[in-house]
C-alpha cells in the first residue's frame, strides 16, 4: 500500500517505520499538500497545515488523523490544556478527516489517565504514546478499512493558540498549578 504521512517524521514518530517493517511504502511530508493522489492512505499526524476539502477529495478512501484529545471535546491546539481547564475527557482520538477542524467522523477512541501532578509536557508526551498505541492496536483494521466511522454528534470544544492565557509560558508547569491559576 502507498501511503502519505502527514506531520511528524521518523525522528517523532514510530509510526512510519512500523509502516514500512509491515512492507508499505511510505512518503513522509509536513509541507503542504495540494492533491492524494496516488496514495492509497493518508494519515496525518502532528501535521500544522490546514487541508482544503479539494484536496480531501482527492483521496482514494477518507484520510485520517491522529489527534490527542477525547473527540468532540478540544478540537484545535494544546487539548491537554483545555481538558484540564475546562473539565473535559482527556483522551486521543483517530477520526476521518473533514472540511472542518477535527470534526470528521471518529474511527477510534481512548480515555486517557493523566496525573494532576503531571506537567503538561509530560502529560501531552504521554498522550502521543497513547495515541500511538491505539494507532498499532488497530492497524490492520485501518489498513483494511474495516471500521466504522462515526459522526461527532455533540457539540465540543475548540480553541486556538490565541486562547491560551498570556501567563502560560512553559509546559513544564505541573497541571494542578495551571489550573489553579487559570481558575482564579
């Protein structure tokens, strides 16, 4: 199978050479991408570029994404952050990808147990394991695609960088200690 990795490379990720030791060949970008084609998979992690729906199209099969949060709850940037603050699930997700920002149709999910004593870099470290995981879990059902997806049915949460707090400057502060300030 020919596959497109989006975002994260070999250096970031072990996902891409799990994909090759199982005999695909894999092209690993995190530039932008104007067309799918001839790709037979997309997989799109850690990727920082916005994908028109022209180019969703062009896939042969819906591409997917790896997202590090508990969908419909903190679409967008920095969802350990906002699961914390705002009392949202924290967990990873791998749904299809859409026109929209992390709200295509969800193939897979995972709650995850993140510590408050943590910090959020180890927190969110510890998610992207997690979310690898889950990826590894079910790969060949992914390869196959012999899932089914399903629609995001309520509303969520989404943010942006702009909505982090101009205190945050450091993810090396422990989530008890975020919260808290961001709470007073």
């Amino acid at each position: 199978m020919k596959i497109l990795f989006l975002g994260y490379n070999k250096s970031e990720t072990r996902l891409i050479n799990i994909l090759e030791n199982k005999g695909h060949k894999v092209k690993s970008t995190n530039g932008p991408v104007c067309s799918f084609q001839p790709y037979d998979l997309v997989i799109s992690f850690g990727y920082q570029h916005l994908i028109k729906q022209e180019t969703i199209k062009s896939a042969t099969r819906p591409p997917i994404n790896l997202h590090p949060s508990y969908l419909p709850y903190n679409r967008g940037t920095h969802p350990d952050f906002w699961s914390w603050v705002e009392n949202t699930p924290s967990g990873v997700s791998i749904h299809e990808l859409d026109q929209g920002i992390d709200t295509g149709p969800i193939i897979f999910q995972k709650i995850s147990n993140i510590k408050p004593t943590m910090t959020f870099s180890e927190s969110y470290a510890l998610l992207l394991r997690q979310l690898e995981e889950l990826f590894i879990n079910n790969l060949s059902r992914i390869i196959q695609f012999d899932y089914i997806a399903i629609k995001q049915t309520k509303t969520g949460t989404y943010h942006t960088s702009k909505d982090l707090p101009d205190w945050l400057d450091t993810w090396d502060i422990k989530i008890s200690d975020a919260k808290k300030r961001y709470n007073e």
